[in-house]
C-alpha cells in the first residue's frame, strides 16, 4: 500500500513533533492535575473574544471567510501595514507547513539552531530540506553563527524563534535588526514572533514591512489564549504574502476562529491584565525553584525553563516523576539545553500543584534506582 506513497514519504520517520497531553492523559488512564507542558495560555481567552466566538458557534454551518477580509484588516491596521502585507492561516504551524511548501525542494539548504522549535524542523523534513543545526550559546539562539551558517551552506531557509522556545531566552529587536541586515541575498528570514504580545519593550525589531528577506510570524495562541481556535499570521511583503495563495487551504479557518481572533485583537486591556499576570506568575515559579534549590532562567515568554542543576538523564527523570504525578510539563530535547524542565505559566491554583509536586519529583528522581 505504501507503493502509492513518494519515495520522500516512504522513507520519513514516524515521528510527532509533540505528544498531546491528551495522549498522555490516554496512556496514563487519568487526567492531569494541572496543564502547564505546551504553553497554552492557562488564563484562557478575552471574556470578548468567548462571547464573539459563542456567537460565531451558532453560524458554524457557514464556512469562513476565505480571505479572512476582516481580520486581515483589523491586523493591517494594527501593525500600520496593509492587507496585503498579512496573511492569516491557522496557527504557525500551518504557516512554516507552506512557507516550507513553497520555498523547498529536497536537498535545499536549511538553518535552524540545535533545540529550537521542532514543529519547523517537522515541515522541513516533510518536504526534504537539508537541515543544519546551530548550537545556542548561553542558552540564546546565536545570531552571529545562524548568519555564518546560512552562508556557508547557501541557506534558503533561516529560522529565528524571538523571544525563544524552549529556553525562554530573547534578543533585543536591535540584535535581530543587525542579523537582518547582514542577510546574505539567497536567504529567507524566517522570523518566529509566537511571543511577542509578552516580550520585554525593545524585543521587536523594526523591520521594512516590504523587505523582500524576512518574514514574520504572529499567533493568537499565546498572550491571547487561543491556542485550540488555530489563528496565526504572517507579515511579509505583498508579493511573498500573495503566493501563499497558491498553496493554502482557503477555507482552513473557522469562522470561530475568525470572530474570537478579531475580537480578542480589539481587547488590549484583557492582552495586559494577562501579561501583568504572567509576570507575576515567573516570579513565582522563580521561588518554588529557588526554594527547592534550582534555578529559573530568565523569560520574556509565557513559560520558564528551570534548571535542574544536572544532566539531561536528571531533568527526564523529573519530568516523569511530574507526569506519574499530574503534573504536566516538558522539557527541551538536547543536551546542554535538556538540563532543563519546561513550565508554562499560569494562575496560582495549578502553579500551586507545580509547588506541590516538584519537590516530590525532584525526591523521586534522585533516589537511586531499585
Ligand atoms: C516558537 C513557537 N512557534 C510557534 C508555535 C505554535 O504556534 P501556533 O499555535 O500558532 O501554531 C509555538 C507554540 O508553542 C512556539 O513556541
């Protein structure tokens, strides 16, 4: 049967970029305590944006508008570009999944640092890039040696995360301003901004909306809390946005997906009552580390990767010992970066069940074996 399939497709691994919570909720036969593994928004939505998409539930029948006409606007508005600088589609993912499809054939050169989000390296795979990998230096993605990669290699692709995932880290927009101007000509910036509604001031860089070099990335699914209605976006220059229409699924997003993002988009007050709560939240995730003798590394994102003052082989035997104990978390996937667990933020009663558990995790993973 797997005759029908291309040769690309027959020899890829079997492999997730992630295993859902849900499935380790199946494996496990009980639900967990507490969800704090991907980075969702645990203060959940705009109260605006669940009464928009409440209303939108009802004209589910409909499909979406497939030009996204009026979140196209409100977000053009937003970012003082024009429409035709945006292209919606459903969460990021999706977005790298075509940028992929449209810019790679099997064997083009791609650049990514060692550890950085796997979904991209997922697509890149998917559609036979060669990839190389550049180690983070201090825990940040490296500009500098990204920028020496892709042009030793002749890169088509180069992928940022600003601020970063898994390690929290950020650079300032200057820094980012820099590596934009020493693009080498044959290379795309890919600029993943997930983030960027809980970075510090100064994170964003400024960027011409028409640079033909770069574009960037923007999702509902963090500060906003939308992570399950799938609504991301691109910015980049009209003519780069417009063939994403040659390859996008043009009625891929829901019209709930479309009320609740235009409506959370218009609710800045809700977008930083959460943020002042995140930031509330890292501190207090910095002392039940601290307290049970870790390290927290500075975040300028809705989570905070904890040191756990060991090697990989520790740091996985926590994470285990959180799940066996319904504590849901990750943790990057390699070393030096995996000495780390992954804790998404959120309100103080399942930040609670983090301070219960850890401390039994962290007795769990040390005691010897047997
Ligand atoms: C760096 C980064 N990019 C993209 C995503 C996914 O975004 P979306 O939900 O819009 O697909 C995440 C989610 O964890 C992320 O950390």
């Amino acid at each position: 049967m797997t005759g029908y399939l291309t040769p690309l497709a027959r020899a890829l691994p079997s492999s997730v970029p992630f295993t859902g919570p849900e499935t380790l909720e199946r494996r496990q036969g009980r639900a967990f305590r507490a969800r704090l593994g991907a980075n969702e928004s645990v203060f959940g939505p705009s109260p605006l944006a669940i009464a928009a998409m409440r209303a939108a539930a009802a004209e589910a029948w409909m499909y979406g508008d497939p030009e996204n006409h009026d979140l196209k606007h409100a977000l053009a508005a937003h970012h003082g570009v024009t429409p035709a600088h945006v292209v919606v589609g459903p969460g990021i993912d999706n977005l790298l999944n075509l940028i992929c499809r449209l810019t790679l054939e099997p064997g083009v050169p791609v650049v990514t640092s060692l550890g950085a989000y796997p979904t991209f390296v997922f697509h890149v795979e998917g559609f036979g890039g060669a990839l190389s990998r550049v180690p983070y230096r201090d825990d940040h993605e490296d500009p500098q040696a990204l920028l020496n990669r892709a042009r030793a290699t002749g890169a088509r692709l180069l992928y940022l995360a600003n601020p970063d995932n898994p390690m929290g880290s950020h650079h300032p927009g200057a820094v980012i301003e820099e590596m934009v101007a020493a693009l080498p000509a044959h290379t795309l910036l890919l600029l993943d901004e997930a983030y960027a509604d809980l970075a510090p001031e100064g994170t964003l860089p400024r960027i011409a909306a028409d640079h033909p070099q770069v574009i960037r990335l923007r999702t509902f699914s963090k500060g906003h809390g939308l992570a399950g209605a799938r609504v991301g976006y691109a910015l980049a220059a009209p003519e780069l946005a417009r063939a994403f229409d040659k390859v996008r699924d043009h009625f891929g997003m829901s019209r709930i997906g479309q009320a609740g993002a235009l409506a959370a988009l218009a609710d800045r007050d809700w977008l930083a009552s959460v943020k002042r709560r995140i930031e509330a939240a890292r501190a207090r995730v910095a002392r039940i580390a601290g307290a049970n003798g870790l390290r927290a590394l500075p975040s300028a994102t809705n989570f905070v990767a904890v040191d756990c003052g060991k090697d990989g082989d520790f740091a996985r035997r926590v994470l285990e010992e959180s799940l066996a104990r319904g504590l849901f978390i990750r943790m990057p996937g390699v070393a030096p970066l995996d000495r780390c667990i992954r804790v998404s933020l959120g309100p103080d009663p399942v930040l609670d069940v983090f301070e219960e558990v850890l401390p039994q995790a962290l007795a769990a993973a040390t005691a010897p074996a047997g």
